[in-house]
C-alpha cells in the first residue's frame, strides 16, 4: 500500500514537472507575441472619420506618398458588415508613421481625416468609465444600494405618496 501511494506521488510529480515545463514555454510564445504587437503597433497609424465607401487601396493611395505600407485594414462591424468610419495602416518602418502624422485634418474623399499613432491595447484594460460608471460626476450622490438621487423609476407606490419599496 505505502509503495502503490510512492508511485502515485511521483507519477504526479512527474506531471507537475511537465505542467511547469508547459506553463514557462507557453509565457516565453507569449512575451514573444506581445512584442511582435508593440513592434507592429509602432509601425501603424490610425485613420479615424474614412468614408465609408473608401477601399483599402484608396487609403494606401493616400498614404504613399508617406513611404512603402505592408498593410491596410478597415474596420467592419461584426454584425451587419459594414465598415466602421476607422481603419489602420501598417507601415514598413516605425519612422515613417512620423511623416504619416502630417496628413492628419487632410482631406480624403470630401471627409476630414484624423492620423493619430496607433496605441497598443493593453489586456484587462476596459473602455469607458468601468462598472457602475453610469450617471456619476452629474452632481447626483451614489449610495451603497447602487441608486443615484433623485427619482430612480420603479414602483412609485398608490396614489402618488411616494412609498418606495425599500
């Protein structure tokens, strides 16, 4: 019995060992992917306020005169598959976003565009104001119950006397 409980203890070793072995080499690819974006992040642009009729090699027209693009992507909403007004142009080298920065408030197909670096989005960060954000900073307390002054909406109680149910 104490020789069968040996083995399992150190058939579960053994496992542990491979699960850590597992576990490093999946953060290293990790890392390895994270530093590829921030390389990619810093070679891009984003176009904010695109016509929505405009097609990739009309933005990369656009853009040429700024120096060689390896990539052009417009944004579409997931669900109707139309494009979002935004799009990301990836270029060869970090220092050509620079000259790229310059076309910002020009002029493409009747729209004034922004050009701004494109940021690198950081895991667990939200947007927005987070939760329960909704109505703060309106002059209006929050209390614990998570209602915020005045009237909330609801059962208001018979008659107008203005009974709230807690």
């Amino acid at each position: 019995e104490i020789s069968a409980m040996k083995r399992r203890v150190a058939e579960m070793e053994e496992e542990a060992a491979k699960l850590r072995e597992m576990q490093a080499t999946l953060e290293d690819r990790n890392a390895e992917m994270a530093e590829n974006r921030e390389d990619v992040d810093s070679r891009s642009i984003f176009v904010g306020n695109v016509d929505y009729s405009a097609s990739p090699e009309e933005i990369q027209a656009h853009f040429q005169s700024c120096g060689s693009i390896n990539r052009v992507t417009i944004l579409l909403d997931k669900f109707t598959g139309q494009p979002k007004g935004y799009a990301y142009v990836e270029f060869t080298e970090p220092s050509l976003v620079a000259q790229a920065l310059v076309l910002n408030e020009s002029v493409f197909k009747g729209r004034h565009i922004k050009v701004v670096p494109k940021r690198t989005n950081v895991p667990g960060m939200s947007r927005g104001r987070g939760r329960g954000g909704r109505g703060r900073g309106f002059g209006r307390g929050y209390n614990p119950r998570g209602h915020f002054g005045g009237y909330r909406g609801g059962f208001r109680g018979r008659g107008g006397r203005g009974y709230a149910p807690y």
